[in-house]
C-alpha cells in the first residue's frame, strides 16, 4: 500500500511506526494506550467502552462495520496512528474477525463486520499489530518479506520474545509453508500465533487467555509443529533421516 506524501508503503510506514523497530519499541509505541484504545475485555467498563466507540464507527448506523469505516475510525476516534498506517494489520483482523460469527451475516453478507464481531476486531487488531512490530524487527531491508538469513539473524531476538529457535533452517522450511524461498506476514502470523510468540510489551493482558484464540494452535501439521520445537529435527537424526539444519 501507498501512505499519502509521495514515498512508498514500507519505508514511510516503518517511520510512522516506530524509529527503532530493533529496540522493540525502546518506549516508542504506548502499548498500554494501544490496549486502552482496542477495549476488548469482559469487564463493564470495556463493554461501555466498545458501545461508544461502535456508535461512532459505524457511520452508517446499520450495524455493519466496512473496511473503510473501521480505516476512518482508526485515525479519527480511536486515533491509534501507529495502528492506522499499519494496513496488513488491519487487513488481517479486519479478514479473520468478520468470520467469527457467520450467523450474523444474513442481510449484507461475508464482506462486512457485524456489531457481534466488534470485540474479536479489536482483539486480533491489537495481536496481529504486536505481531507486525516483530516482524518489521527481523525484516531487515523493510521488503515486507523475510528470508532465511534474516529469520536465522533473529533467533536471540525471538528468544526474548519467548520462542528458543534450536534449528533456524528447519524451522524456517517449515514456517515457509508455500514453499516460496521467503515468508510473508500472513506466515509468519500462522507461525507466531501457533507459537504463542508475544512482545513483553507490558500492556497487562494476555492475549492469547482469550476464547477467541481456541484451536489457533493446531493451525500447523504435527510434522510442522514438531520442527518448530526442535522435536522433528531430532527424531529425524535419531530414526537414521537426516535432520535438517
């Protein structure tokens, strides 16, 4: 995507984003602000919360939340900018939220997101942006894709985010699921959600004790998920295969 100003998506977006993705925030990204402004708890104040803000998102008032509203609202009521210029973000929670409840799409059909859907947008918003800040961290030449060098670059990073990559290589071929020699986000997500890979970014939640995620984990093949720990490599080595490194 293109931001406005005449520059490229990526390089202007990285700016707007943060200026030291490779400090993970360094204090730059409010993530309490962020959780703040996506209330997606159970309590009676972000039940409070998520009315207002859906009476003033959905522009329309017909109880169907657009692209292009949740877009609008994004800078201009929940003014979350880092959030706003982050579109795979958006793109992904918008894709993934509006078919948490099928029931619901009786009158305007699968393109939109329904009043019902509005607490899982903010949940996946919230998780698939702390997702991209990783992403951009090890994305180191800012091209929106990985490769294997710089997946192998970001072990210690990956480490203190809470995943101990053991064998960079394999791992790697596995979360390269298409087979294309380079990861893109929506991989990398499968990957990290599977992994329950998680910024300490300090904003009191835990994302991942949401309902909302049941059955994330098994998005992977078991011969995948076994790479992914280390268990495939070894068990290749040991059964006589050659392990992969």
């Amino acid at each position: 995507f293109r931001l406005g100003g005449g520059r490229s998506g990526p390089a202007r977006q990285k700016a707007y984003i943060n200026r030291d993705l490779q400090e993970m925030g360094g204090g730059k990204i409010n993530w309490r602000k962020i959780a703040s402004s996506l209330p997606s708890g159970r309590s009676a104040e972000d039940k409070k919360k998520r009315e207002d803000i859906w009476r003033q998102i959905d522009i329309n008032g017909n109880g169907y939340l657009s692209l292009a509203e949740l877009d609008k609202g994004m800078r201009d009521i929940m003014k979350l900018d880092e959030v706003f210029h982050c579109k795979p973000t958006m793109m992904r929670a918008f894709q993934r939220a509006k078919a948490t409840n099928t029931s619901s799409k009786a009158r305007l059909g699968d393109d939109f997101v329904t009043k019902s859907e509005f607490r899982a947008l903010l949940v996946f918003l919230k998780k698939y942006f702390e997702l991209f800040v990783i992403f951009d961290a090890i994305d180191e030449d800012n091209d929106r894709r990985l490769s294997a060098e710089e997946f192998a670059k970001a072990t210690e990073s990956l480490k203190k985010w809470g995943l101990k990559v053991s064998f960079p290589k394999a791992q790697f071929s596995a979360l390269d699921r298409n087979g294309g020699g380079v990861v893109l986000f929506d991989e990398f997500c499968e990957w990290a959600i599977a992994n329950r890979l998680d910024v300490d970014n300090d904003d009191g939640l835990d994302d991942y004790s949401d309902e909302l995620w049941a059955g994330t984990q098994g998005v992977m093949a078991p011969a995948q998920a076994a790479i992914m720990t280390g268990r495939g490599h070894a068990a290749g080595r040991g059964a006589g295969g050659r392990g992969a490194n």
